[in-house]
C-alpha cells in the first residue's frame, strides 16, 4: 500500500506534494514561489506537521547533495529558510532539529559554494529569536567547523577569503544564538573557546596582507565589508562585550596561549592591538580581570626570554593605563609587587647569566642588554599606571615601592660579598628609578600626606650613600614631591641672574600644613642636603639637582625660620669648600662655591631686602672681575675653568654670615639665629647609611668618665672597639655562660644526692653569712649621729665614732619644750 501511494502522486501526503512543488523541473528557474506560499500557509495552518516538512525537506536535500544537483539544493535551502522566518509555534523545536541536519551537509561538503550557503543559512536562523527553549541542541560541531572554515588555506585567494569570512560568520551566529541562552551549552567552555578565540585571532593576523588586496580607492568600501580582518575583530568585540563576570577568565587564556604559541610576544605590536580590543569591549567592571590574567601570564613566564617577558610588559602597560579609568580594583598593590618581583629577577638573571643562578651545560645564557631593556620596560609601565592612579592610592604605592628598598640598616638584611653588593646596588638604582617614575607629576596639597615620616626616613637615609647616581635619583625624587607648581624645569641650570623674573616663577604662600611639616622635618632636610654637598663624587648633575632642591624648598616650603635656617645652610656649605677638611677636589670646591652664589643670589631676590640684595650683588661682581671660577657661570659648563688653587680665598669673595645677619635683622628676620653658624646633627642612620658596607669594621670611641673620686675629674682613656675586641667579647660571654650553667647543674645534682645533714649545714652556713651581712649594713644605716664627746680612737689608732643611745643624748636647751 505504501508502495503504491509512493509511486501515485494523488495518493501521497499533502505536505510532500506541496514541498514538491516548490521544485521547478529546471533548477535554474527558481523557488516556485506561488507554491512556496501554500506550502508556508499549510505550515502555519497545521503546525504539528512542521516537522515532517522539514524531516522530507532534509532527505530531498541529502539526495540532491549526492546526486551533485546542486540547484535543488539551493532551492530547498531557500525554503527552509523562508519556513524559519515564517513560523514561530512551539513545534519549531523539532523543524530546528531537521534545518541544522542540511546545514551541517552542507558544511561537511567539499565545495566551497555549499559551505558558504549552510553558513548563511545558520547565520539567518541565529538572528531568530525562538519562542520555546530548547533544551538538548548542541553546537558542538558548527563550532568545530566554522573554526576550521576560518584557517582555510584554498589556493585560490579569493575563494579562501570567502570560506574564511563564512567561518567567522558562522563563529558570530553560534555566540549570538547560545551566548544569552542559559539552557544551551555553554559557549564560554574552555572546550568552545579554545576553538573560536584563536580563530578570531588568526584573522586578525592577517589585516595587513587584506589591506594590500584593496585594488582602488573606488572600491574602498566594498573591500572593507569583505574584509575576514575587520569581521573578525567586530566578531571578537560582540564577544567580549557579551562576557559575564565569570567568564573572562576563559576568553582571555586562549589570547595568551595564541600568542605564546605564534611567538607574537616580542614585536608585540600584534599584541598590544588583540589587548586594547579587549580592555575597549568588556565592561569596565571587569577590566582588574584582564590584569591579573596578564600578570599570572608573566609570573610563568619568568624564566622565558627578556624580549618576550618585556613584550608582556608592554602589553600590561597599555591595558593598565584603559583599566584605570574604569575600576582596577585590589590588583593596584598586586600589580605593583609583580612588576618589582620580576624587576629582581632580571637582576638576578643580568647578574648570573642564567635563569638558574649558575652556569651549566645547557643552560640559556642571558644577555644583558635584554634583560637591560626588559627592566626599562617595568618601569616605563610602573610609572605609566602610577600616572593614571588618584592621590591616595598613588601614596600607598609609593610607600610600597619604598619599602621594598634594600637599605643598610639595623633593621634591614641585605645580600652580602661582592655579587651581594652588585645586586644591592642595581636593585637599590631601579627600584629608586621606579620611585622617581611615580613621583612625577604627583601633586599633593599636604606635604605632610606626600612625604609621611617613615617614608621620608628611609629616603633620605640613602642620600647619604656612597653611590653617586642613587643619591642623584634621591635628590630627584625629592624634588619631584615638592615641587608642585611647576617650577622645577626653571632651576635646571644654575646661574646668577640680576632678574629672577624672567623666570615667571609660581608661587603660593606656606600653609599651615607645609610649615608643620617643616617644623617636624627641615632640620632632616637640612642635615642630608649639607651631608651631600660634602661628597667628592658629585659631578654638575648632583649641583643642579641640590640646586633645584634648595630653590624649591624656597618656593614651596618658605616662611621667615625657613629661609633664615637655609641661608645658614649655604653659608656653612661655603665654609666647607674654604675650610675643606674633606680634602675635596678643586672642581667640588669651585662648585660648592658657585652653588651657594646662585643661591643667595634667588633668595636675595625672593625676600626682597635691598641691602640683603645689595650685598650678595656686591660679592657676585668682586667674583666675576677676579674670581671668576667660583661662579656657577664658568664652572658649570662643558668645560670648567677652575683655579689652580684655592688656598686663602679673600674675604671680599665670599658671603658674610655677620652682613647678613645685619641686613636681614633690620628687615625683622631673627638676627640671633642668624649669628649660629650651622652644624649638623649627625645620626646614627647618617653612620649607618655612609659609606661602610655591612661587613666593614666600625670603630666607636667611647669615653668612660670615671666616677670613683668625686673631687678628681679624671677621665679613663678612649676604648676603641674593634672587630676583635666584639668578637672576644662575646667569646668571653659564650664562656662565661658556659661556666654558669655548669654551676647551677652541680648545685641541683648536690641537692639531689647529698645528704639530709650536709645541706642543712650548707644552708644554715649561708642563713649566718646573709644575717652577719644584714646586721653590717644595718649598722651603717641606721646607726645614730654621734653625740659632741662621742669621738674616741679605736686599737689601731683609727678614729672611730661610738654610738651613743637615743635616751643617753644630751640635746641643747632649744630643743627642750
């Protein structure tokens, strides 16, 4: 019977004679579209045979794909098509099962013409929104094949450009129709996006040789829509944007694998690119995320090369600076110490020449200029972020970064021996760069908040260090805080100019703040700039730098106590080149000299006191006719011209302390203070942080003044403590430790096995000896006063005084009542 209605066209079911009427006899006619109509009508009117229709459209479809008949089979999709867009009930589920069976045919075929039909079909069904779930459809497989689609290789460019662009389609129908669907699979499996993402990026590759195809500026536009570049990138952002809270951890790791794997690292111009598309399209909550992805990213790669841990670095420069206008969140401090951790590391590697601190066969070896680079790289990106960051939270990093420095201190342990001190120094020097890098620019209005005590404690503890180019970023980073007007630039050469201004200087009067600040901390300030101008590896850099400061300070920080105590600054600074116990070299003397014209030459102008000004303008021209070399105009140049001695420099050539007491204390300046010649308060962090290293002896003199006579003042030599006099001493205190535990042991061991009688007359011994003891002091405690005749000589002819009792005294009359 079924027979039978099979081969009588009247006796079959009406839903197969309407699909087959739709097929004209020539394939190139067309969809007949009047019967597409009943069959659409009869679709709507009898939903429950939807899926019947698509089951015979689908084995239509398989058979003309067979048969190569490939105009029925563009028909039949055109159908289905028209189907999808037309119904909507709820048996639309099972009509989706029969439509993604030809689509995947289609896919599976060999011919680009099919796959790129399948695909714009798929790609029409996505954008449909489904009234019913679905709750077993799976993706699984157009995922897989539209990724392949997009890595096409055909020979011919043209149709490789479009098999690619049908996978990225298809790639973009597949997120759009499960990405929101909770019920599907989930597209955000590591499964699904270790497929989609580097195929996205595989095209992104390419937007340089789609860009060459671009035969003329006329076609400009149509070239554009068919570019798999530009598609991809759109199909990366929609993405992106799409990703929740908990997936961006799965979209970002197959990014970092592809470049990895493509070793796309070290131009990272590539990179850079794939990581702005990132931070731009997901959503700003969401962008700490992509940070801490990148910073786990080079933590394992800590041991890969320097171009490509640098190239990672770049990449989290960049997305740092978009995440911090959005939120960052809690990796601002996590960020911070990842970049100083990799920054000791590359010392470490710059210093041993491998990643695994010794030289081995096999082992990489390092180059240096890399490792130099990679490090320039952190910094560039930890000042970079600083920049971006509000006041607050730019304090707590500054503290950080301060706090990870290695001082030499009896606090602080750092490396010993030679490779120790090498890579103390280098990270002491990139750590203070790194300082310097997020300093600039900071602008706080309370100096107190900018430069808290401990902060500036450790600072100024390693302006006193023997390396000349830490003590120049100290100087630097000092600057950079105070100076919060813009002012720094215009002290970048030292000169005495009759008119300060031309230099159109910024400045505010000292607040309330600013003048607590100095009040707990100028004597600090004071004592490390005049320590560091005593230094005989200064050069010009470290003047200007201690210039700026001074003039600064002036600006910035400047009421009457302040400028008076500078001024005793300088002039102390002045008597140290004309004194030079330091045994400085004529080039520092010249320049110390020269430092101090300059100075007193701006103050003089920014107090205004016309005798003040009249004076310091009087010595600058007395200099400039016969002494020339100890102005900053022909010392800090290229070539300096110095004296060839400078031994019994004339009064008229220097800055009188008396004068300009004088002059200022007419003005209402503090006179008496004035008169005190400066002297600095050394301290124990000043010596600790000298030039001793840790090993080095440290000699103390120490004066014992003896106390035995008080009529003689008499004082006992200085002991000198050396390494050997430390050493035997606690030698002697091993000893003498030794010798006491060995007593308390045989005084229990005597308790424990002596008998009853011997230790009762050892303790009874002991209770006399103390009582006798007791009653001597006693007696010289408590003994009365003697009484007028009470005085007699004792046997050997020693006086001795008799104690008289109390009720045998004879008072004077006075006493009696």
């Amino acid at each position: 019977m079924y027979g039978v209605c099979g081969c009588c066209g009247a006796l079959r079911p009406r839903y197969k004679r309407l699909v087959d009427n739709i097929f004209p006899e020539d394939p190139e006619d067309g969809l007949v579209k009047t019967n597409m109509e009943k069959l659409t009508f009869y679709a709507l009117s009898a939903p429950e045979k939807l899926d019947r229709i698509g089951a015979y459209l689908s084995e239509r479809l398989i058979r003309d794909v067979g048969r190569h008949r490939y105009g029925y089979v563009c028909i039949a999709m055109e159908a289905l098509d028209q189907l999808l867009m037309a119904c909507h009930c709820q048996s639309i589920n099972l009509f989706v099962e029969s439509f993604l069976k030809m689509v995947a045919k289609l896919l599976e075929s060999e011919k680009p013409n099919l796959q790129i039909l399948g695909t714009n079909s798929f790609v029409k069904f996505a954008n449909i929104e489904e009234d019913t779930p679905s709750y077993h459809r799976s993706y699984d497989f157009f995922v897989s094949r539209f990724s392949e689609m997009c890595h096409s290789s055909h020979d011919d460019l043209e149709i490789k450009t479009k098999i690619r662009m049908s996978g990225i389609k298809g790639l973009q129908g597949v997120v759009r129709k499960t990405v929101n669907d909770e019920l599907q699979a989930n597209i955000w499996d590591p499964q699904h996006m270790d497929k989609i993402v580097p195929s996205l990026l595989f095209n992104l590759q390419h937007v340089e040789e789609a860009e060459s195809r671009s035969p003329s500026p006329l076609q400009a536009p149509e070239k554009e829509k068919e570019n798999p570049a530009e598609l991809a990138e759109r199909c990366l952002r929609e993405l992106l944007g799409r990703a929740a809270f908990g997936n961006i951890k799965n979209a970002i790791k197959p990014v970092l694998i592809h470049l990895d794997n493509h070793s796309l690292w070290e131009p990272k111009v590539f990179a850079i690119r794939c990581f702005k598309i990132i931070m731009y399209s997901i959503q700003p909550q969401h962008s700490h995320l992509v940070i801490q992805q990148l910073l786990s990213h080079l933590d394992a790669h800590s041991r890969s090369a320097a171009t490509v841990r640098a190239g990672i670095v770049e990449v989290l420069s960049e997305a740092a600076v978009i995440a911090a206008t959005g939120s960052v969140g809690p990796t601002v401090l996590e960020m911070f110490n990842t970049l100083l951790r990799q920054l000791r590391l590359s010392i470490d590697y710059a210093l041993t020449g491998s990643y695994d601190g010794a030289l081995s066969l096999g082992t990489k070896i390092i180059k240096e200029h890399e490792e130099r680079m990679f490090q320039e790289a952190v910094i560039k990106t930890i000042g970079s972020f600083a920049s971006t960051l509000p006041t607050y939270q730019r304090s707590e990093v500054i503290l950080f970064i301060m706090s990870k420095v290695p001082l030499p201190s009896l606090h602080h342990v750092v490396d010993s021996g030679r490779t120790g001190e090498n890579r103390n120094r280098l990270t002491q020097i990139m750590l203070l760069k790194s300082l310097l890098q997020v300093s600039t620019g900071f602008q706080c209005s309370n100096m107190m908040s900018a430069l808290p005590s401990n902060f500036l404690d450790r600072l100024l503890s390693t302006a006193l260090m023997e390396d000349a180019e830490i003590r120049l970023f100290v100087l630097e980073i000092l600057i950079s805080f105070i100076d919060r007007h813009g002012n720094r630039h215009k002290f970048s050469t030292i000169s005495t100019l009759s008119d300060i201004s031309v230099l159109k200087l910024k400045v505010d009067k000292c607040s309330r703040q600013d003048t607590v600040f100095m009040k707990k901390h100028s004597q600090q300030l004071y004592r490390h700039i005049y320590l560091s101008c005593k230094e005989d590896t200064n050069v010009q850099k470290h003047y200007e730098a201690l210039y700026g400061l001074l003039a600064l300070i002036s600006i910035e920080l400047a009421n009457e106590e302040v400028v008076v105590d500078l001024i005793r600054l300088v002039l102390a600074v002045q008597d140290v080149a004309q004194v030079n116990e330091e045994n400085l070299p004529v080039y520092n003397r010249c320049a110390l000299y020269a430092l101090g014209a300059a100075y007193l030459n701006l103050i003089s102008q920014l107090t205004t006191v016309p005798a003040f000004c009249q004076h310091i303008h009087e010595v600058i021209e007395t200099r400039k006719k016969e002494a020339p070399y100890m102005l900053p105009e022909d010392v800090f140049v290229e070539r300096p011209r110095l004296s060839h001695s400078l031994d019994g420099v004339v009064i008229e050539f220097l800055f009188r302390q008396s004068k300009i007491s004088e002059v200022l204390g007419g003005s209402g300046y503090n006179s008496d203070r004035l008169c005190l010649p400066y002297i600095p308060q050394l301290t124990d962090e000043d010596r600790l942080s000298k030039r001793k290293s840790i090993g080095e002896t440290i000699s103390l003199q120490v004066e014992v003044e003896s106390r035995n006579s008080p009529e003689k003042e008499e004082r006992v030599p200085a002991e000198e403590i050396t390494y050997e006099t430390l050493k035997k001493a606690i030698v002697d205190s091993v000893a003498v430790e030794e010798q006491e535990r060995e007593r308390r042991r045989q005084v229990v061991e005597k308790f424990q096995k002596a008998p009853f009688e011997e230790i009762a007359a050892h303790c009874g011994a002991r209770a006399s000896l103390l009582q006798s003891r007791l009653n001597q002091i006693f007696e010289i405690t408590i003994r009365p006063p003697p009484s007028p005749s009470g005085t007699i000589t004792a046997a050997y002819g020693q006086p001795q005084n008799h104690s008289i009792p109390v009720y045998e005294m004879k008072f004077p009359d006075l006493c009696v009542y």
